[in-house]
C-alpha cells in the first residue's frame, strides 16, 4: 500500500503533523477528488511508524514494512460494502469489536472510514462512543465528501481538517507531469472535472477528450438533422452515461440561465458555446425547464445504477434535446 502526498497537501501535512500532540479523531473533509484518501493513508502510515523522521514514516521499521504491504494488524479500513451503498451498522459493531483489542505492534490503532456520510444513522449512532472515548490510543481517520450530509455529533468529536481542491494552476502543472497534454488541454479536462486534477486523470484514463469531441459533433448534428436521435443513441450506448448525463444536465442549466441573463461569459466551455447561444432564445421555456427536471431525474438513476437500457434511455434524452430548437 502506498502513502504518497500529492504537491498541493504540503500545507495540509504539515497542520496534521506537525501537531504536538495527535487527536484520538479527525475529519478530513472537502470535494471529491482533492486527494483526502491519500493525505489519510500517509497520515495512518505516520500515526503507525515505530520511528517517524522529521514528520514522515521511516518507511523502515516493522509497522512501515507491515504497512506498505498492505497487512498491518492496527489499520483497520471501514468502507461500504458495494461502491455506492451504506456502511451497516453491523460493520460497525465488528469494527468496535476489533478496535477494543489490544494493539499487536504494541502501538497506536487507525481506522480509516470512508465515505463517512454512508454511515446509516444507526450505525453513526453506534460509532459515537468509540469516536468519544476510543480504545487505547485508536486514532479514527475519516473521510467525507459531502460534509453536510454528516450527523453533528459525528462532527463535534472529531478535529476538523477542510482539504480543498488546489488551484488551477498547480493543478494544470501536475496534469501536465501526468500526462502529455498542452496547457490548453490540461484547462480542458479540469473545467470538465469542476477543477478537481484526481477527477482530470480518471477522465483522461476514460478518453474524455475524444468522447466529448463526438458527443458535441453529435449535437450539432442533431440540431442540423443530419443525425437522428436514434442513430447518435446506438453510437453513444459505451459512452459512460454519467458523464453523458453530467453534461446535458450542464448544457441545460447553462441555456437557461443565458435565457434569462444573455450574458455571454456564462457559457460554459468553448467548444458549445455558440450552440447554447443559439438555442436558448428559441427554446419555449416551460419546454426547458421540464427537460431539466427529465435529466436530473434520469441524472440520479444513472448514478444510483439502475438497470437501464443505454439506447432507449440515450434516445430518450435526444428527442428532448432536439425539441429544444423549434422548426
């Protein structure tokens, strides 16, 4: 297992680290994709070591050798059983259970819980009193993604640590290390993963810019009807619905809110923006706003895996789509 630190967390460490005496709880907290996982994996690997250097595991001792390979008796790693689902309080009762054992390396215990909002009520509930007063010296690790989602009492017992997105810059910088693509790329697939460079990668890894390159050709053939929805449906049926989903459900929002403001900044990546220009004074706007609801309603089935057919559901949205511009 490794611990690795990304370049923007050097602030972030240093606030964990650094600290004169460690918290028996921390909530790592911010967007999806700034690299909490990692600051809590390197955190744990420190918290573990028998002989940290200058604020970072050694990497030597037996708790580090124990660690990077992923077998360390004193970690313990709550997650959802299936990506998606909630952590049962079941998992949480065998986790209280494993952490009033005595430690094997004769040190600290982590638990890493991520995310921490899957946690049902119940089973938050039946954490509080471990998060309170914690067995031995067991240092809770958890990660949140959606902070508001989080019970009070969850959050009151833990030190809070906001771990932002870095900023463009920086995040370009590091794309560009990963990667070979040219600064005006990098911008691209950012703006395309809400600034987030973790997010960027996973999206080049998926050939986002290729897909988006033939889901915009697509629209503008739609609109033009050399295309129909049915056919760009069939050639679209691979693509990651999601992604599809996220940004029709942007295209709309953005028309609207051109519709109402005419402000030519607001819309959006380059690549549509002319086309969003043109169909937003044309589009009847009871028509849009009820296409808006279809895709966020539709939006939440594909992110909740229901079992759709890609084609339909696709050809579903295109006919919406194409009705946005009148003959």
């Amino acid at each position: 297992m490794s611990s690795k630190l990304y370049p923007w967390q050097a602030g972030l460490w240093q606030s964990l680290a650094g600290r004169s005496q460690q918290a028996h709880a921390y909530l790592l907290h911010g967007p999806a994709g700034s690299g909490k996982r990692a600051l809590a994996e390197h955190f744990a690997a420190f918290l573990l070591c028998k002989a940290s250097l200058q604020q970072q595991p050694c990497g030597q001792c037996t708790s580090c050798k124990l660690y990077a390979a992923d077998t360390h008796p004193d970690l313990v790693r709550l997650e959802p059983e299936e990506e998606g689902k909630g952590i049962l309080i079941a998992s949480v009762r065998e986790l209280v259970a494993k952490i009033l054992q005595t430690s094997q390396q004769g040190g600290r215990k982590v638990v890493i819980v991520e995310p921490a909002e899957a946690m049902t009520t119940g089973s938050a509930n039946a954490l509080l009193k471990s998060l309170e007063e914690p067995a031995g010296s067991t240092v809770f690790l958890l990660i949140s993604h959606q902070f508001s989602f989080l019970l009070p009492t969850i959050k009151s017992r833990c030190v809070l640590q906001a771990c932002p997105l870095p900023n463009e810059q920086e995040s370009v910088q590091w794309l560009q290390q990963q990667s070979e693509l040219n600064e005006e790329q990098c911008h691209t697939v950012l703006a395309l993963a809400s600034g987030s460079p973790l997010s960027a990668q996973k999206l080049l890894n998926a050939d986002v810019l290729a897909i988006r390159e033939q889901v915009v050709s697509g629209v503008k053939q739609l609109f033009k009807q050399h295309s129909s929805p049915s056919d760009l449906a069939l050639a679209w049926a691979k693509m990651p619905p999601e992604l599809l989903f996220e940004w029709f459900c942007q295209w709309a929002q953005l028309i609207l809110r051109y519709k109402m403001t005419e402000d030519d900044s607001q819309l959006g990546l380059a690549d549509m923006s002319v086309v969003l220009k043109h169909v937003a004074p044309r589009a009847p706007l009871a028509l849009l706003l009820e296409t808006q609801d279809w895709l966020l309603e539709h939006r939440q089935k594909v992110l909740r895996r229901v079992p759709l057919r890609a084609d339909l559901l696709l050809e579903g949205l295109l006919v919406r789509w194409q009705a946005l511009l009148p003959r």
